[in-house]
C-alpha cells in the first residue's frame, strides 16, 4: 500500500536559503545557511537518499550524525566570512582584526573596615576598585589625513571638502574598521554603610557612594589612548536607605495587647520606607546646522568653564509645550568651532539631573479557616510623599537654528511603577495562601 496524501515525504531542504537585500542597507545578508539550518537539511537528505534511507538513527551520539554536525560547523563558518567578504565588496566596508590582538582582562581590588558599635548596630567602610585593560574597540581607520584635516591650508581643504572620498587613506574604501585592544577603563569607590540589625521590631540600612569611572573617549575621531572621559552609566553620588518597623500594635505587642476586632484592624502592620538619591548621568554636547566646514568629528567651544554651564536656581516653568520651557543649560556657553577646526570641549562634561526618589509600603496579614487561608494586604506609595518629577536627560544638541529644543525635557524615568517614575501613586493588592 502506497501513500498519496504526500505526508511521508520528507520535508523541503531548509538550504541554500534565498538571499534577498533591499536598497540602501548600511550591512547586507549573504548566509544561505546557518548550523541549525545545514545540520537539518542533510538530515533530511538522508531520506532522499535511497542508499541511505536504512539509516534511520538521528541520535546526537551516532558517528554519522556526527559527521553531519562537524559538516554543518564547517558550512556555518564558511558562510559567516562569506557574509563578510560579500559586505566589504559590495559596501566598501571593511573589518581588520589586528593580528597582535591579545586576550583582555579584568582587575578587581577592595579593602574595607567593619565596626560593631553596639549587640545590633555595624558600620562599613569599603573600597572597591576595577580596571578593564586592554579591552577590544572597533576603530575606524580610514579617515582624512590629521595634516590635511587641521592643516591650516584653507585652499586644499576646500577642495578636500568637496570630495573627501578622495582623500581618505585608503580611498579605494570607506570604513575600514580596526578591531584591536583599544580600550582601558576604571572605577573606583568609597561606600560607608549603617546597619541596624533586626532588633525590637526596627531593620535599618543607610549607604552612601562615592564613585568615578572612566573610559576612552567616543568623541574622537582619531584615536588617542588619553582621550579619556566618564562614562555614560557613571553616577558619582548614590545614596539609598530602608527602614522596616513593625509597629507594636496588637496583640503580644506594647499597645492594645489583645485579640478581636481591634488586633484585626490595627495589629500586625508593618511598615517600609525606602529613599534613593543618585547623582545624573554625564551628559555630551552634540552639534548640527553649523555653518562651518569640517573634515573630521568637532565638538563644540566651551566658552565658560563647564561649571558654569548649568541655568544657577534653575526652574523648568511650564512643561507644555517644551518650548516653554526654561533651558537646563546656558546655550551661550558654547559656540560653533571654526572651519576645518577642533573644539574645545570633552565627552560627557554635563551631567543631567540627578533623582530623588522615596516609597513606602504598609502590610497586613491575616490567618482564616484554621489557618488553612493567609490573606495579605500590601498598600504601596511611589514618590511619595514629595512627588517629585524624576525627568530623563535634557537635549543636549547646539543648534543655533533651533535654539528652543535645547536642553529642554521630553520625558520622565520609568513607568507608573518602577524606579524613578515621573507620577506620584498608590497601588494597593490582596494576596491570597492557601
């Protein structure tokens, strides 16, 4: 008996997958195949196969599957730098790994000091330092010759300007990416920490950090090991603090020790506060509508020292429509470089600002049939009670053509719920255990 409905047969071959690329990709895709892709495609040849349809085991540990996978790590391979090869000819990009490319590592330390002032109460004082070295950064290599770029010969530049394909290094390509062990960076911090351990129904903790980290520079055009600046995640104040109590209401409690109607309402609450303070992250000063020519990456000038840049007093006004809005930072403290020159200001100088952010938490629990049912009541408060509105970074584009979108807010941190929101609120939730 023969089957007709087609439901036996083996499945089409997953490769060569069709390779389409729409117009004006910045990477195209080349791969007809992938491991998982070939692997399953000659599997299923073998059913194709009449010499070899016998073979009927595809368990992992079988020598003939295994043959099949080392293939299908060979083809996987052989694809991945086909794409690669088929991007830089079609592209003109090009990856150079560096041949003295070593491994990076990483260097941690720390020293710290702990002191028991009383049976419930401990201090810490830590220190923690990390380095990065020597850790992998694409570079792009094929840029405008520096002599020409900054050359001071307004005449050639001009002409550089208006075809600068032409005077790249290696004109023949465009971004000729050097993967190499560019990149070294640090952090350092001090913490002191307060604990009061559980004791009398009272847990507290209270931290401050002080901290710097540090990393090469993303704004330069060229490389330079000693460029370097803070990173974007550094944050060099946090402070944080919880405070649980139980309150000694209700029974076996200092006040209204006993049961009833009164221990169900007001016994057996406790209550969270927690507070976050944390410094804002560094901000950069981008640039566009200038109306100089340049022939590599120019920050802007800083006129004033960076210190000086923030709005003293600063209040936001109205917060629609975002015109409206008072800067953060004083546009007047920079201004466009010159042609064919570099400006004066570092990566990520300004910081944004910082968040201050409270809540606190109130639980009740109650045991029913027996104690065979736990209902639980939790009522929660988010930034509250100061409700302060923790808003994302600011614009920090130079746009003299646009002067009313800068340093101007368009969002908060987070949702309704989690850390940082820009809305004050109260959630309340019943939990139920049996």
């Amino acid at each position: 008996m023969s089957c007709t409905c087609g439901c036996c047969e083996p499945l089409a071959s997953l490769t060569p997958l069709q390779v389409e690329n729409r117009p004006a990709l910045s990477a195209i895709a080349y791969r007809i195949g992938t491991y998982a892709s070939f692997r399953e495609s000659m599997l299923e040849e073998i059913v194709r196969t009449p010499e070899l349809a016998p073979l009927t085991t595809r368990r992992d540990d079988d020598y003939t599957v295994t043959i099949l996978d080392l293939w299908a790590a060979v083809a996987d391979v052989l694809t991945f730098y086909q794409e690669r090869y088929a991007n830089e000819a079609f592209l003109r990009t090009a990856t150079w790994r560096d041949p003295n490319l070593r491994n990076p590592y990483v260097m941690n330390w720390s020293a710290g000091f702990q002191y028991q002032m009383a049976s419930t109460w401990v201090v810490n004082l830590t220190y923690q330092g990390t380095a990065g070295v020597g850790l992998e950064r694409n570079w792009n290599i094929n840029q405008i010759p520096l002599s020409i770029a900054l050359g001071g010969n307004r005449a050639l530049q001009d002409t550089v300007f208006q075809a600068q394909q032409n005077y790249l290094m290696y004109p023949q390509f465009g971004t000729i990416n050097l993967l190499s062990n560019f990149n070294h960076n640090t952090w350092h911090s001090g913490n002191i920490t307060l604990e009061k351990r559980y004791g009398k129904g009272l847990v507290l903790n209270a931290s401050y950090n002080y901290s710097k980290s540090l990393s090469n520079s993303d704004q330069l055009g060229y490389y330079n090991r000693e460029g370097k600046a803070r990173t974007s995640y550094d944050q060099e104040n946090s402070f944080g603090a919880y405070v649980i109590y139980e309150l000694p209401v209700g029974k076996g409690q200092k006040w209204l020790n006993r049961g009833g109607v009164l221990n169900a309402v007001l016994g057996g609450w406790k209550v969270d506060v927690s507070e976050n303070i944390l410094s804002g992250i560094p901000l950069s000063v981008g640039s566009s509508g200038s109306p100089n020519r340049y022939l590599t990456a120019s920050p802007v000038n800083a006129l004033v020292p960076v210190e000086q840049v923030k709005i003293d007093h600063w209040s936001m006004g109205n917060r629609f429509p975002t015109a409206a809005q008072n800067p953060y930072f004083d546009i007047n403290a920079f201004a466009y470089p010159a042609s064919y020159t570099v400006g004066s200001l570092g990566a990520r100088v300004l910081q944004a600002p910082g968040i201050w952010w409270m809540q606190c938490f109130a639980t009740k629990s109650w045991k029913v049939l027996d104690e065979r049912l736990k209902l639980s009541l939790r009522l929660d408060g988010h930034n509250l009670p100061w409700k302060r509105p923790n808003l994302s970074a600011p614009n920090t584009t130079y746009n003299l053509n646009s002067v009313t979108s800068w340093a101007r807010f368009t969002g908060v941190l987070g949702d309704f719920s989690n850390f940082g929101t820009g809305q004050a609120n109260v959630q309340a939730s019943i939990r139920a255990e049996f």
